[in-house]
C-alpha cells in the first residue's frame, strides 16, 4: 500500500540554526511533492512544490530537495527563527486527483 | 483572487444527531474540492475528493458521506454522528491539474459528546 512517513514527530532546534524534516514514501511514483506548513488549528498553507526532475528548488530561507531513487524529500529551514514553529507536512499526488499527506513534523524552535 | 469559506467553525453535537458542514470556494471555477479530517495530534486523513459536481471519491468506509451540489459548493454530511467522528474538519480546493497547490479553510471543530 502507499504510504508518506514523516520520521521525526517532533524537532527541536536552536534558534539560528538549520532545521531538517524528511519525508519518505513508499509505492508512489510521484511526478511532484508539496510541503505545507500547519500551525495549531488551523488549515495548512502552501509552501514549494518540487517536480520529479528538480533536485532542488528554494525560496527565501526554505529548500527542499526530491530524491526519487531514495523516495526521499528534504525539507530544510535555515537560520531557524522561533516564528517557524509549526508543523511541517510533505504531501503527494497519489493519481486522479487524489492528495495525501504525511503525519507531519512539529518542529519547535527554542529561543 | 480566491477564497475558501467553511462553516461552522466550531460544533458540539450528541452521538446519533446529523451532521451537516459545508464549504463554498469563490473566484475559480470547476476546482478539485477535498474533504479531510485530523485527529487530535494527527495527520489529515482524505475521506472524499471531487473532480467535478457530481463526481465523489471516497477514501475510508465509514458513516459520512459527500456530495457536491454546485461546481464551488462541497458538503460533509452524517446521518448518526459516532463519538469517533470527533475531529479537525478540512475542507480544500485545487485547480484543475497534477501539480496544483491546495487551499485549505480554516476549519470545523467537531465534537461528539
């Protein structure tokens, strides 16, 4: 079956530093992977989208990268600041429409 | 620009009663609509998509059910709520296409008691 798996529930990290999630899948062939960002109660909010044939994309302090033989994505955060405390979810476009998400990271950044 | 509205925000209902949430989405037309639900501290389980009015797919067996009535309008309904039913109600909408972001609402907060 297909599965998204976000291996770290919760990260903590010092203020300044790089903070990075990762999202694994499994019987997926996905031409594209999205992360998001939730904070407490609301809807998540959009952030990258990485297609199949980037490596990397980036915005502001933000990278990601897609590795479709490890089916791995890398969520990166630099010079972490305490305002980016929430959780971080890795989505995938599973056919016909469909998108599912991973269980999320809660990553806290301590001041 | 776009806008997703979902409502009500917040719901107390008894085991057994109805349940009715709707979502309307303004300045697009023929969106992919989606409805998901978060447990407490959980991930967001899809339980029905929509590619167009009509059009329902179900992702889990369970006792709620969708439909959509107008091209924007997606609506969550029960017969007999269940105490599992509690939860983080999402709704969502994509353009048309294989790369689309996702809108989320801002949410309903069921409770069954």
């Amino acid at each position: 079956s297909q599965k998204i798996e976000q291996n770290s529930e919760a990260l903590n990290i010092q203020e300044g530093k790089t903070a990075t999630l990762t999202c694994n899948y499994t019987n997926y062939s996905p031409a594209y992977l999205q992360w998001y960002r939730q904070d407490p109660g609301r809807g998540p909010v959009f952030l990258l989208l990485i297609r199949e044939n980037e490596k990397e994309k980036r915005k502001e302090r933000l990278k990601v990268t897609f590795d479709t033989t490890l089916k791995q994505s890398l969520f990166h955060i630099t010079a972490s600041q305490p305002a980016d405390s929430a959780t971080y979810l890795c989505a995938l476009f599973g056919g016909y429409q469909k998108v599912t998400f991973g269980t999320g990271t809660k990553l806290q950044v301590i001041p | 620009s776009q806008t997703i509205h979902q409502w009500p925000a917040t719901l107390v209902q008894p085991v057994g009663s109805p349940l009715s949430l709707e979502c309307t989405v303004e300045g697009t037309s023929n969106p992919n609509l989606y409805w998901y639900r978060q447990a407490a501290g959980r991930g967001l389980q899809l339980l029905f998509y929509s590619v167009g009015i009509g059009q329902i797919s179900s992702e889990v067996p369970q006792n709620l059910s969708a439909s959509r009535p107008q091209d924007r309008q997606f609506i969550l309904s029960s017969k007999k709520l269940l105490l599992s039913d509690s939860g983080f109600y999402l709704c969502a909408w994509s353009m048309t296409g294989f790369d689309s972001p996702l809108h989320f609402g801002n949410g309903t907060r069921l409770t069954v008691t």
